[in-house]
C-alpha cells in the first residue's frame, strides 16, 4: 500500500461506521484531552525523518497516553560552527611621516555559530543532544507519515489496520483475545478502515498551532 499522509488517514478514520453500520461523524467531534504536550522531536538527518512524541492525559481515567507521529521526507539542516572572517576595520591612516601611513587593522579569524537564513514561516528550528536543527515545517497533505498511540480506542480500533496498511509506527501490538462474542468488532475491515484515536488527530491540531506544520 502506499504511503499516506495525515490528511489521508484522518479523514478515512471519520467514513469508520459505528455499531449500527452509519458513518462514525461522531469522530469528527472528539472531546480534548484536558492537558496535553509535545515530549520530543528528534530528527533523523540519514533518513530524512522526523519522529515527534506528545503525552495527552486522560479525560475520564486517570491515565496518561503517549502518542508518535513520524514524518517522512523531511527537510532537516544542521547548524555548524564555522570560521568566519570578519571585515576590515578601516582606520584613518596616522601619518607617521610622509612616506609610511599606518597600516589598517585586521580582526582575527574567531569561530561563531552561523543560523541558517530560514524563513520562521516555513522553517522552525530544535535542539536535540547539544545541537541545533533547522527543519521545514510539515506538510500534512503530502508527506507521508506513520503513526501510534498507547490508548485503548487506537489498541482496539486501529492497531491492526494500521499495521497491515503499513502506517502504524513500531511493531505489532499484543494480540487481545476476546472473551465476548457479544459485542462486535470495533473494526469490520481493517484493509478498508485505518485511521487516528483522538490523541493522535489532537496530536495533528497541536503541530498547527505551535507553528510546526504547514
């Protein structure tokens, strides 16, 4: 399957049909969790990608949930130190007598931290272990992405097709083994259905407001 994107995934989660086989438009109305933050970015300058941590707490139990989000075919620079030579220093020339002026100064050559010119527009800039990066901001229409959370809806909903469709961060959750047939599956298709719990889709709200994606 190919890579999707997070535009892509949420707005399958939404066609997801509930219990009564109508269209779950309830996922469109998530409650928040009522503290939230962003962990960590780390960037992967070899692989050109991005992997970005967010614990959200929990709504109705006392839980905390951790949620991934990995971005695909990113644009990461890191910043160097390099010598840089400073202009001259023009001085008026002290006559000394008339056939030796005196010479101008020249500074030395000193190491200083050069920042990249980017646009804070379309750029942001992180420090991960003692150095600093410049990243263009994500784009949420086309890059791909693979994503994962710890809470239960993603554990039941979406662990399995996002893992057979090749989205899901990390690898295969435990399987559950169910100890009801009375109540159906919280997936009927996991090839057609793949999506986001509502840490992750908050997750996606979270990079928009903190200037992290397009």
């Amino acid at each position: 399957m190919a890579r999707l994107t997070l535009e892509q995934i949420w707005i399958n989660a939404t066609t997801l049909p509930d219990a009564k086989g109508n269209p779950a438009v309830w996922r469109r109305n998530y409650s928040q969790s009522p503290k939230r933050q962003i962990n960590q970015i780390v960037p992967f300058l070899g692989t050109k990608t991005v992997l970005i941590s967010a614990s959200f707490w929990g709504l109705t139990e006392k839980s905390v949930h951790l949620s991934n989000i990995l971005f695909m075919g990113c644009e990461i620079v890191e910043e160097t130190e390099e010598p840089v030579q400073e202009p001259e220093e023009t001085q008026e020339p002290t006559i000394i007598d008339a056939e030796k002026p005196k010479i101008p100064v020249r500074k030395p050559i000193v190491n200083t931290n050069i920042n990249p010119s980017y646009d804070p527009n379309t750029h942001f800039r992180i420090q991960y272990q003692n150095k600093f990066y410049w990243i263009k901001k994500f784009d949420m229409k086309r890059q791909p992405v693979l994503v994962r959370c710890s809470c239960s809806d993603y554990y039941f909903t979406w662990s399995w097709s996002n893992l057979i469709n090749q989205i899901q961060f990390g690898g295969r959750f435990k399987p559950y083994v169910r100890k009801t047939k009375t109540h159906a599956p919280r997936n009927p298709d996991p090839r057609k259905y793949w999506g986001l719990c509502k840490h992750l889709a908050q997750f996606a709200s979270m990079l928009q407001n903190n200037a992290l994606s397009l």
